[in-house]
C-alpha cells in the first residue's frame, strides 16, 4: 500500500485487503486503521514537514518514509496518541536525513546543470578539432618543397605581399604566384577532409 500524492491510498489489491480483514488477521485491521489515521492527519503533517524541509519533493518523500515506519511498526496492538506517535516518527525520519545528509556532505555537492556543461563540452570539441586540423595542415605543408613552403608562410602567416616575399626571397613575382598556387592547391583537400 502506498499514498499517492494527492493523500489517496492505494491497496495493490483491495478485494485481498477486504478478505485479509474479515479473516480476523490482526495485523490487516491494525493497517487499515492506521492508514485511515494517517489520511486524516496527512496534510497538518505535511504541512509540519514542509517548514522544515522546503524543498516540496523531498517533503513529499519524508512523509511517504514517515508512513511507511508507522505501517512497518513491530507491535499490532492500537497506538493511544496517534498523532503524537505520527509527529515522533516524523522527527525520527527528519534526524535519520539530517544525518545522511551530513554524513555525505550533501549540502556541499553542486548540482550538474547540462546547459552550463554543454558549452564548455563544445569549446573543448572546437579545440580539439582544431589541433586536429592543424596537425594535418602542418603535416602537409611539410612535404612541400623548401621555397613554396617559405612563400605560403610568408603570406598567410607573416602577411608580407608578393612583391615583399619576391624581394625577400630573391625570385620573380611570377614565381611567388606560382609557388602560392601550387600550395594552396596542395592544402586545399587536406582542408576539405578535417
């Protein structure tokens, strides 16, 4: 048997619950009342919990744990305060999470929240492909002839323009625009595949 979150109980099987009553078990009808006893003083209890404990879900919880101890209790016989035994437990269970919860530091945990990680995950992912990109670029820049690899250097990492990489280098400006066009046309499907 458990509460649903409106206070209703529900029996896995409610015509085996009416037998196991009417068969003179005890046990059956000392459930049957609390239960009832529970309904009733449910939400002044919850109520109590909550003042305590804000979080409504966990409030929840604590009082399904609070019935489940008052249900699972050793002795059969009729409780004389019902309500002060019910209240008891609660505070048994609220003691019983406090501890846990300092036990496992659990006020010191940080919530994972994905939307904050996801950017970070993205970055790392760009960085990555980008090494990755560069390694292969690099590698094949490297089997480039010394000149032609000395000019795309020039340009598209120093800035210089062909007439400054020609003087420097000491060839034709033709040549400059030859030696680029050839290794552009050389890097060029090594930047299609990364």
């Amino acid at each position: 048997m458990f509460a649903t979150p409106d206070g209703a109980l529900v029996f896995p099987d409610e015509r085996a619950n009416v037998l196991s009553m009417s068969d003179g078990d005890p046990h059956s009808k000392s459930t049957h009342a609390v239960s009832r006893q529970f309904r009733d003083a449910r939400w002044k209890l919850l109520g109590w919990i909550r003042r305590r404990v804000p979080d409504p879900v966990e409030a929840e919880d604590l009082l399904q744990d609070t019935f489940l101890r008052v249900t699972q209790r050793e002795a059969s016989d009729e409780v004389a305060h019902f309500e002060g035994y019910l209240y008891r437990t609660a505070e048994s269970v609220l003691a019983d999470r406090y501890r846990r919860r300092s036990v496992r530091r659990a006020d010191s945990h940080i919530a994972l929240e994905p939307d904050d990680h996801q950017a970070e995950d993205a970055d790392a992912l760009r960085a990555l492909l980008a090494r990755e990109k560069l390694r292969a670029v690099s590698a094949s820049l490297m089997q480039l002839p010394e000149r032609t690899r000395a000019v795309f250097v020039l340009r598209r990492i120093e800035g210089l323009r062909y007439g400054e990489i020609a003087t420097r280098l000491k060839v034709s400006l033709s040549t400059v625009e030859k030696d680029m066009a050839r290794a552009i046309d050389h890097l060029m499907p090594e930047e299609d595949e990364a």
